[in-house]
C-alpha cells in the first residue's frame, strides 16, 4: 500500500459543533479535501449552531439568525452526523452515537462543551431555567412573557448571569429582576469598567446581592445559606457550569471537573489520539488552567487541527499558546462594557463603555461567520480567528 492510500484509512472525528468543534472541522478538512489524505466528520445532537453569546437574547424573545451547520461546513468536504453521543470507547477508537450508531476514529477531536451545573444545588434541575442552548432560553422566554408581574431571580453574578439580567430588566420592566452571587459582579474588572457596570444594572432597576449563596430552588422561590428566602416567579441558574461525564468513562484523564488533561499540543495526556477542545479540555498555559470561552475556544479548535496534520505528516506538533485579550459585556441592548486584559485574562486600564462598547461587542459576536469563511477560502496560508475585534493569523502546520 502507498502512502497517500494509508493516509486515506484516517477518519477523523469531530465531536461537539461549538465555536471549537466547528472550528476544527473546517480546518482540518479544508486543509485536505485536495489531498484526500483523511475524512473528517463532524457529530452534533442538531443541525443549527447554538450562538452561545447570543442566549440571553433568545431567553428574552428576540429573534437571532439560525446558522445551519451542514452550510457551515459546506465545500470543505467535512461529513456531518446528527446525534447524540452516548458513549466513548478509547480503546476500541470508537462513539456510539443515539446507542444504535457505531463510528471510527483516527483520532478523535473531542469537544462535547460544558452545560450549567443544575445537579450541585438540591431543586435546580427541577425548577431553574437555564441558557444551555436555544431550547432552553426559548422555555425561559415563554415563562417571561407569562408573567404579569414578579420577581426573576438570576442566580450566578458572572458575565452570563450578568447579561441575562440586564436583558430582562430591558425587555421586562414589569418584572423585578433580582441577581444573585457569590461575589460582587464585574469583582475581576478594572474599577472603572466595574463602575459603569454597576450604574447600568441599577438604572435597569436590577437589584444586585453579592456574597450570598442559594442553597436550594423551590417551586416559587430560593433559599440562602443564612435562612433567608426570596420568591420568584421564575429563576434562572448561571452558576456553574459542568461538563459531560463520557471522557471520565472512556478513561480519559481527567481534571476535577471532568475536563480532559492535555498536553501542550491538545492531545490528551492518556491517549494520545485525542485531542480535547473548548469547554472539554483542562489546557494549561503559563498563567494557569484556561476557562472556556469563544475566544479561546476557536484557537484551540484551530491549534487542535494543526496539531493532527502535523502528527499524521510524521511531524512534531507545536505548543499550543493563548492569551486573553477582552471581555466584551452586553448591558442590555443599548449599553455594554468591554474591559481589556492581559494575557493571564487580569484587568488592564483601558475600558470601551456605552454605544462604542455596543458596536465592539457586537463586532466581535458576529466575527465567527467571516471567521469560518476565511477558514475554508485560506487552508494554505494559515488558520484566522477573532481577536479583539482583529485577525490573528496561525501559520500553516507545514
């Protein structure tokens, strides 16, 4: 047999078609539908892209544009599959998918990403909503334009927690919207972003509370840690996020939250035919363990990509690097705040607010569609992804 028939047994799964998975389906086949080196398929419970950074918005009613993936992936020669994931046999290198279907891999891209953590706090799973996807922002929706009147309690002061309830104050001034976290919202950020985010949310009449923690969800209302309850008409769970338990049962090494270790070229460091993107990987740079966002989950999407072409070339693939560069908030859909970082994601000086932090926000929202576009028009010349509202160019894994 010669090389370029070996080459064509590779069949190479993506599994997961978030801003990561999607990302490293399109380079990788892309990069080789000339070639016809390996056949890259990509597996998804549904055809349409979830647009993570647009949930609040469909959780409050708004039409958002519906990215079909196949389309997404059309002329780059990448096969999609529709389905769930239902198991993950490392040593066989096979998924079973929906429990009737079996596919090979050689290797496996694996980029199942991480859902809101409903089963931590006893009542969550059952009487929270959450922005898992469009589905269930579509049933909070529903809920909110039921409600006359009441309270909402957003239960998460993070960024996803915060945008949520700055979108339903906006969009619901009959209800009370009341947020709920640990720590104080924008606590990571630079005092003067922090500022601009605390007097929007109250001129949104959000009533904020940090430092409290919800140990249990009732039917109509939450419990603190210090006694206390707080009715609710309806509550929606930002806090926390978990991951899919299939790589801890494909006894893939993991970390303490289920994530798959990779080493610094994103394969995992158990089975070397796997690599781990977005969400579903524990990757670790120089100033920790990064948490998943779109903004390093393309990259690493990207990297993953390389990293296979460079492995089955026979090659050494390269490290995997990242740094931080913005965190763009949506204040409704009138104001915003966008705090720039450092590569370690700590807060620096410069700050955009009000209508310019509103067109950068969204800039950088919209950039993934143009992202992929170039993704399948430029395989020889390098991988671009949104940066900051820039293209940052990778170079080819020749």
């Amino acid at each position: 047999m010669n090389t370029t028939a070996a080459a064509q047994q590779h069949e190479v799964l993506v599994l997961g078609a978030g801003y990561a998975g999607v990302s490293a389906a399109i380079q990788l086949a892309a990069r080789t539908r000339k070639r016809g080196t390996l056949r890259v398929t990509l597996v998804n419970p549904y055809e349409t892209f979830t647009e993570r950074l647009r949930l609040h918005m469909t959780a409050t009613g708004q039409e958002t544009a519906a990215m079909n993936i196949p389309e997404l992936l059309d002329g780059t020669g990448a096969g999609f599959v529709r389905g769930w994931v239902t198991a993950v046999d490392a040593e066989a290198k096979t998924v079973r998918v929906d429990d009737d279907r079996v596919l090979r891999y050689d290797p496996l891209v694996y980029g199942l990403g991480s859902i809101a953590d409903t089963v931590a706090v006893p009542g969550v799973d059952d009487h929270a909503y959450t922005l898992d996807g469009p589905e269930a922002a579509a049933a909070l929706a529903d809920r909110l334009t039921r409600l006359d009147r009441g309270t909402v309690v957003v239960v998460g002061s993070g960024l996803t927690g915060v945008e949520a309830a700055a979108e339903i104050a906006e969009r619901h001034p009959r209800l009370q919207v009341v947020l709920l976290g640990r720590a104080e919202p924008g606590a990571t950020m630079h005092p003067k972003a922090k500022a601009h985010l605390d007097a929007a949310l109250a001129r949104l009449g959000v009533r904020v509370r940090g430092g409290v923690e919800v140990v249990k969800v009732l039917p109509d209302s939450v419990e603190l840690a210090d006694g206390t309850s707080i009715p609710a008409a309806a509550v929606l769970w930002t806090s926390g996020t978990r991951v899919s338990p299939l790589a801890a049962a494909a006894g893939l090494s993991v970390d303490e939250r289920g994530r798959v270790v990779t080493d610094s070229a994103l394969r995992s460091v158990s089975h070397p035919d796997v690599f781990a993107v977005g969400d579903a990987a524990a990757i670790r740079q120089g100033y920790g363990v990064m948490h998943g966002t779109c903004q390093s989950g393309m990259p690493s999407g990207v990297h993953a990509a390389l990293s296979i072409l460079r492995v089955l070339a026979g090659k050494e693939p390269k490290p995997f690097r990242f740094g931080y560069y913005h965190t763009p908030v949506s204040l409704g859909r009138k104001d915003a705040v966008v705090q720039f970082t450092r590569p370690d994601d700590s807060p620096r000086r410069i700050v955009l607010t009000g209508k310019r932090a509103v067109t950068y926000k969204e800039t950088v929202t919209a950039s993934p569609w143009p992202t992929f576009a170039r993704m399948k028009r430029m395989p020889a010349s390098g991988a671009l992804w949104p940066h900051g509202g820039r293209y940052t160019r990778i170079r080819s894994a020749k």
